[in-house]
C-alpha cells in the first residue's frame, strides 16, 4: 500500500516527474502536445475567422464531462475492488488475532500455544507473500536453512532403496544401494507416485493395504466457453475471474466426479517410469492461459476387481491404464485423445482444436482404450453433466487420457492416536503416499502431525 501525507501537497507538484502516471504516460503526452499545437497553429494561420472551429471549446469541454463521469466510474469500481480486498484482509488479521488470544484458553501446554501462534501467523505470511509476488522459493529455502539452523540435515541425490526390519522396528534405511545407516524413527512421505517403496515395504514384510482412489481422463474446453456456460454470456469483464466448475454424480453406485479443476489452466504430462502417460492440471497465478481443463475421474473401489486382499489391486489397474494410454499412441509422451461428444457416442475423431498439453494428442477410440467400468460410467456422467451446466457435453472439447494420480491407491496402515505403522512402531507413514492427505496443505498438516507424534 502506498502512504500518501495529504498536507505535504506542495512536494507533490515538485516530484512529479517520479509519479506512476507521468512515467508510464510521458510519450503519450508529448505527442498529445506536439499534435495540438499543429493543429492551433494551422487554426491561426490558414482558418482564423471559421465559425466551425470556433465553436469547438464547447465540444472539448462536453468531451471533457462525458470521459471525467467514466473515469468517476471507473474509480468507483476500483475503489471497491480494493474495499473488498481491505475488508477480507482485515478479517484474516482479526480472526487469527481472536484465535491466537483464544488458544490461552484451551488448556494446551506452553510449546503447544507457542506452535499454534506461529502457525498462525506464518499462514498469514505465507498468504501475503503468495498474493503480492511470487516469493515461495525463497520461503522454501528459507526453511531449509531453518532446519539447518535446528541441527537438522538436508541430503540431495538420496534415494532409499532399502529397509532392513528386525521385529517391529526399522533398524536401518539403505541409501542409493550404498551402506545401511542405522535409524531411530522414520517419517515416511514419499508421495503417491512412489510405487518402488510400496513395493519394497511389502517386500521387507511391511503391511500395506489396497485403497480406493479415482482414475478418468482430463477435459479441455476453451476457458471462453466455460466463463459462457457458468457466466451466462457475461464474457470479457476483466473483473470477473475466469469461471470454474464443479461436477459429481453418482453413476451406476460409483461417484464419477471433477477434480483438480484448472481455469487458464494447462494439461501437464506427469508420467514417472517409461512406457507410461499420465496428465495432470496446473493454471498459472494469473489463470490466463485460454484453455481450462479439469479431470473427471470414476471411482476405483478394490471390490471392483476379483481380487480385493491384494495390496496392489489398485496400483496394478493404475498402472495398466497408463499402459493401454502409452501404447495407444505411441512409443512417446504424446497422449491419447477424443473429441468430448464423440468419446461420448463413441466415434473416432477426425481433428481437434489445439491442445495445451504440448507433448501433443493422437486420436484414439478412447471410450475403447479404457476399461468399461471406467468408459461406460464417464459417458453417462458426460451426459448427466450436460444437464447441469448445458452446452458442456460439446465437440469443441477434447478428452485427454488418463488422468490417474488423483491419490495413492495404496494405504499403508497406521495407528490412529499414534500416528506410527500398525505393526511397526518406529514407521510414521505420512501425506499423500501413504494415504493420509489430497493436496499440498493436507499434506503438509499430516507432516506436522506426524513430527508431533514422534
Ligand atoms: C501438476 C500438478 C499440479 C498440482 N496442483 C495442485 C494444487 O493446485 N493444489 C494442491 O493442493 N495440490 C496439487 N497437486 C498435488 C500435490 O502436489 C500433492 O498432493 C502433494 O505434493 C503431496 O505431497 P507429499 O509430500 O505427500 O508428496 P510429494 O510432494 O510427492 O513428495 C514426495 C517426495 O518424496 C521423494 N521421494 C520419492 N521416493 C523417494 C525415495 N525412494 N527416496 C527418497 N525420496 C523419495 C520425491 O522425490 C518427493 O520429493 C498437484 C500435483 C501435480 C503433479
């Protein structure tokens, strides 16, 4: 915010030269100037006695009061964008301000109230910082130097690769296949994409359980089309953000859903081994690329296939679809894709409108590629979605598949109240890997949770 002192009115007339507007405007002005002075000039000596030109100060002066009752308006919106800001920034101040006061009176220890405080306000720090500029780099190495600063160790280029158990503890964690390193505690958080540790915690005769987690394909509309359909034709306001969605229905018992809804957003490829694809969404801060894309994911339940007490039921059917996608198009991260209204009446697609997803799409019977149980129930939702925001179920839209990292579709088991692995007690599974968050901020609390509790 900028602090002006109104009785230093004088200053202002000396420096302003440095004002924002005089900087940005400078050329604009010139050339104003210039061109008037041509035309005076021209009005003196070639036309002095026209009584055309000599009414035109009434007309520069009605100019004048018409383009000042805009800029009133224009003003008046601006002023109450920055009122809505100032009144929500407001209530964050005094919410966590209440809160923090609060916690004295919920019977916590002293290092409790202490954490809760400086929880609070680094949310509201982290929230300053993350709308005024992009300063989250520098917050994240700023804690790593934190944790450097507390004794702790921070070690790149590290891999675990083994696990050495004897009865119910971890004895030792191999690292990059080198030498065992004995351990006393392990937080385990190494994301949903990390089958290698499921597999070697099942190895090491570690229990992990299969877990339901949704699996589909990423819609694109052009975001023009989705602010039409959500904002009923009141298109190009700069105002108004770009429009998203939310879609669910329940579909022959399975919850067919949006998720991961990127408006301005852009189709990411996120496979992690070869011979696979996978598509994910992200949208810039200014969520201004033209294209919005969303995941539309069938639920994936383990009694879904014949065997549900495997642990890798899930996984297994996870990795199969990125397969059939992979194989679909191509040795190469190209993905397959269908036009929406085709996938839906199951036609192959002839062309396509341009994709964000810049690997690039090849067109492919989608609705044959993936297995029924997810086809049959997204061309339904597709349908059903189309009653509740008309005009999405369109050709103009292209499904690209799959989108299959929505979560882990492994859970590896803890103790409620502990927080430690149900059989191993030094083992603290945590965030998104192990089942237990669905985003960065769930993770990061479970983190916190699972330091706490060991
Ligand atoms: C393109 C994209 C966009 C997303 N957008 C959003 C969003 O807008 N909002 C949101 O809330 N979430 C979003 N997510 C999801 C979010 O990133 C995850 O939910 C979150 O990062 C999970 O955190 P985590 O700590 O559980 O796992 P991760 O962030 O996956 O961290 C796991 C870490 O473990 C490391 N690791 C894995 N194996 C080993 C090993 N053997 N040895 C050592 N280290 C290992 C990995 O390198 C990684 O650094 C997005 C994800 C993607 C891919």
């Amino acid at each position: 915010m900028i602090n002006y002192n109104p009785k230093n009115w004088l200053g202002f007339i000396f420096s302003l030269h440095k004002s924002d507007t005089i900087r940005i405007l400078w050329k604009e002005i010139i050339y104003i100037a210039i061109l008037t002075a041509i035309i005076t000039s021209l009005e003196l000596h070639f036309f002095p006695s026209s009584s055309v030109l000599k009414n035109l100060t009434a007309v520069y002066s009605l100019l004048g009061f018409v383009i000042s009752l805009l800029l009133v308006f224009r003003t008046n919106t601006a002023y109450d964008r920055w009122w809505e800001g100032r009144k929500l920034w407001g209530a964050v101040v005094n919410d966590s301000r209440n809160l923090s006061s609060l916690l004295a009176s919920m019977g916590l220890t002293e290092a409790e109230t202490q954490s809760y405080s400086r929880q609070l306000i680094a949310f509201s720090s982290s929230m300053k910082e993350h709308l005024r500029r992009n300063k989250l780099p520098k917050i994240i190495e700023n804690i790593r130097n934190f944790i450097i600063e507390q004794g702790g160790e921070i070690h790149f280029e590290s891999k675990l690769t083994g696990i050495t158990r004897t009865d119910n503890k971890i004895s030792h964690l191999e690292i990059n296949h080198g030498e065992q390193t004995p351990i006393k505690q392990v937080i385990l958080a190494t994301g949903h994409s990390a089958r290698d540790i499921f597999y070697l915690l099942h190895q090491t005769g570690i229990k992990v359980l299969a877990k339901p987690f949704a699996l589909g394909v990423r819609v694109e509309h052009t975001q023009a089309l989705i602010d039409q359909m959500q904002y009923h034709g009141r298109l190009n306001d700069e105002y108004l953000a770009p429009a998203s969605y939310s879609l669910v229905e329940q579909i022959d018992g399975r919850g067919v859903y949006s998720f991961c809804m990127c408006p301005g957003g852009i189709i990411a490829p996120c496979a992690t081994a070869n011979g696979e694809v996978v598509t994910n969404g992200w949208s810039p801060s200014k969520r201004n690329n033209p294209y919005s894309n969303s995941g539309i994911v069938v639920s994936i339940d383990p009694t879904d296939f014949e065997n549900p007490e495997d642990p890798f039921v899930c996984l297994t059917f996870q990795q199969e679809v990125e397969k059939l996608c992979h194989d679909a198009t191509g040795n190469n991260q190209k993905v397959p894709a269908q036009r929406l209204l085709d996938f839906v009446e199951g036609r192959k697609s002839k062309d396509f409108p341009r994709s964000s997803y810049t690997p690039g799409i090849e067109s492919v019977r989608l609705d044959e590629v993936l297995p029924p149980l997810v086809a049959k129930r997204l061309q339904k939702a597709f349908q059903a979605f189309d009653k509740k925001m008309p005009g999405f179920l369109t050709n103009d839209a292209v499904v690209h598949a799959p989108e299959s990292r929505t979560s882990s579709p492994v859970l590896i088991p803890r103790d409620k109240e502990r927080m430690h692995h149900v059989e191993i007690i030094n083992l603290y599974p945590c965030a998104e890997g192990a089942g237990y968050a669905g985003g960065i901020v769930s993770a990061a609390i479970d983190g916190m949770k699972c330091v706490e509790a060991c």
